[in-house]
C-alpha cells in the first residue's frame, strides 16, 4: 500500500494522486481482448502469406510493392549502423530521466 494513497483498492498514480483499481473481471476482460487481438491479427497475416504462394510478389504490386520495398532497405541501414543497442541506450536514459523527480526529487539543467 503507497504512503499516498491510504484508502483500500487505490494505486499510486505519477506520485502525486491516486486511483481506484479496476475490478478483476475489467482488467481480466482487457487481457483476454489484447491476446485475441494479437492471435487474429498472427492469423490473417498467415492467411494472406499462404494465398499469396505462387502468385506476384507482394514487393512487385503497385499498391504495397514501394512500402515493402522501403521497409526492406530501411531494416538493412538500421541494422548495418547498429541501431538496436544505440536506442536502448536512449530509452534506458529516457526511463532514467522521466522517473528523476519523482524519485530524487532533483532536476536535470
């Protein structure tokens, strides 16, 4: 229980109010709508790669062909200049900077 927030079934929240719980069936109703969604969203992208066997290359249709095409040259510079370890650098900063008053009570200049 947060020194803040001495009323049952509350939550600290950005360390300043707080806030009443969401109910198990709420939050259990959340949880279950995301891992379906993610499932059907696994299954049509499935789905469209096996109608697509044999047939054009997603890359060579005019509708979606320049998009594929970007994303696969933009992954090649994003991994040719190491990217992956520079941005969790900056977010391991962010995270740092972001959560620095609340916790230290301190500034940065």
């Amino acid at each position: 229980e947060c020194q803040l927030c001495n009323a049952s079934n509350h939550f600290l929240v950005g360390g300043d109010t707080c806030k009443e719980c969401p109910t198990f069936g709420a939050a259990m109703g959340k949880l279950v709508g995301l891992a379906l969604g993610v499932c059907v969203a696994c299954g049509l992208a499935g789905w469209a790669y096996s109608v697509q066997s044999g047939r054009q290359s997603w890359r060579e249709k005019p509708c979606i062909g320049p998009s594929l095409r970007l994303a696969d040259r933009a992954a090649v510079y994003y991994v040719g200049i190491g990217a992956t370890a520079k941005i969790k650098i900056l977010v391991g900063f962010l995270q740092m900077a972001f959560v620095l008053v609340s916790t230290y009570s301190a500034r940065l200049p």
